[in-house]
C-alpha cells in the first residue's frame, strides 16, 4: 500500500512542480518563471496601454529595440520538449507613445538554451 501511495505522492508531486503550460514528463525544472503557455492574443488591442499590456503578459519580457517615440518588447514562448527546451515563438509589441501601435509572433527565433546545471 505504502509503495503505491509513495509512486502518487511522486507522480502528484512532479506534476505539480512543472511550470505551468509545461509538459511535466519533460519540464526543465530550471526554468520556472519562463512562459510555456500561447499568447493571448485574444486580449491584445491596438491602443491597449503599456501597463495593462505588462499585467496581461508578465514581466519576462526583452526591450529589443527603443527610441524616444517607440519601444519593441519581445515575449518568448518556451517549448517543452526531450532535452534542452527552447524558445518555440516570440510575441513581438510594438508600443508608441505608451500605447500599442503593432504585434506579431514569429517562429525564427528558435535557439537552444543550454541548461544552467
């Protein structure tokens, strides 16, 4: 009974510890706070504030580019896969003036991630 309780508590437990849209089988346990999750493109709008835009989507998240009028914010959807995981697409956000003007995802970003272990 013990032996089938331990391999439940074992099952229940790694499951758990997966980042959230992971697959557990799988997950790279170094890699918490990383996004496995789709976009919500549904909630995006042209003209949606900044702020809320952080809120929706989270704060891992690169400036890749900046002036004065604009900013380009890139948000990496991991892969969860059989060895390293990787980024599978990235969600790019064009901001003006505070407020979003373009977005897009791409898949050529693919790069692999070493483990930090």
């Amino acid at each position: 009974m013990y032996k089938y309780s331990l391999i439940l508590a074992t099952f229940l437990l790694t499951a758990c510890a997966s980042p959230e849209g992971s697959d557990w089988g799988v997950a790279d346990f170094n890699k918490y706070d990383k996004n496995y999750l789709d976009f919500p493109t549904n909630k995006l709008v042209i003209g949606t504030d900044k702020d809320y835009l952080v809120k929706l989507l989270g704060e891992d998240f690169d400036t890749v580019e900046a002036s004065s009028s604009y900013e380009v914010l890139a948000y990496p959807k991991w892969k969860s896969v059989y060895g390293p995981d990787y980024i599978e697409k990235t969600l790019y956000l064009r901001v003006e003036e505070g407020k979003l003007a373009k977005w897009k995802i791409t898949s050529d970003t693919t790069a692999i991630v070493p483990r930090s272990w």
